[in-house]
C-alpha cells in the first residue's frame, strides 16, 4: 500500500522542490512574518503558491518577494504566484 511521501518534496515541471527551503528563503525577508508554499494543479499545470503574512506594520508587495527571491533561489524554486 502507497501512503505517498513523508517529506515535503514535490516535482514540479520535473524539478524536485523541498518546500521548507522556500518557505525559509520567504520567512528571511525583513517584512515577513510567516510563510507557507504549497504545489497547486496537476502534472503540467502544477505550480508553487506562496501564502505569505507581514509582520506587523509592515507591508508586501509579491514582486518585490519574487525579485528577493530569485537572487537566492533557482528560477524554477520560485513562486508562481503570492
């Protein structure tokens, strides 16, 4: 019987993503409070989404996130969408 992984890796367009690692790279960012990334859709059409918190009086902007992101993390490790 397959109970599937006990990880949180997912394969995403064919890349294994463990999704701790982004929610890290997220949580670093100084206007970040919390942060959860999870895969949404289905073999092609999956992608990461990213659910973030501010902290308080703080504000976010995703593409600021995303752009931090990149300078940290493959392309294919960041968000689709936030």
């Amino acid at each position: 019987e397959y109970l599937g992984r006990v990880d949180f890796q997912v394969k995403v367009r064919g890349f294994r993503i463990e999704l701790g690692e982004v929610e890290s790279a997220l949580r670093q960012q100084e206007s970040v409070k919390e942060a959860v990334v999870v895969a949404k859709g289905e073999g092609a059409e999956k992608r990461l989404v990213a659910y973030v918190a501010p902290k308080a009086g703080a504000t976010l902007e995703a593409e600021a996130l995303k752009a931090s992101l990149r300078q940290r993390l493959p392309e294919y490790m960041v968000p689709g969408a936030v």
